[in-house]
C-alpha cells in the first residue's frame, strides 16, 4: 500500500475533469470513478471525488 499523493490527486482530477461530467455531489462523483479503468484503489477513487466535489463547489459559489 503505497501513498496517495497531492500532486498525483489534482493532476488526475485535472484530466478527468476534462474528459468527464462531475457535479458537486461526492457521491454522485464517486459512482462515476468506479467506471473509470485504472482506478483500482478506493481510497485514491474517493480523495479524487472529494478534491473534484470541492472544487465544483468552490468555482459556483465565485
């Protein structure tokens, strides 16, 4: 079990972001990781829904 880094969840979250729709809804966002390929671990899975969830919500409420 390695460490999820910072650097590795944002630059992810990044390119999903641009690929994919997400909503501010943490649970909404995690159900559409788990049909991400390649996302095995869940702890990597929900900190990259929560970073996406905060950010959705942060950039509506400018």
């Amino acid at each position: 079990m390695g460490r999820v880094k910072g650097v590795m969840i944002r630059k992810t979250a990044e390119v999903l972001l641009k690929k994919l729709e997400f909503s501010s809804d943490f649970d909404y966002n995690k159900k559409k990781l788990k049909e991400v390929p390649g996302l095995n671990s869940k702890l990597f899975r929900n900190k990259i829904a929560g970073y996406i969830s905060k950010k959705l919500h942060n950039e509506s409420n400018v």
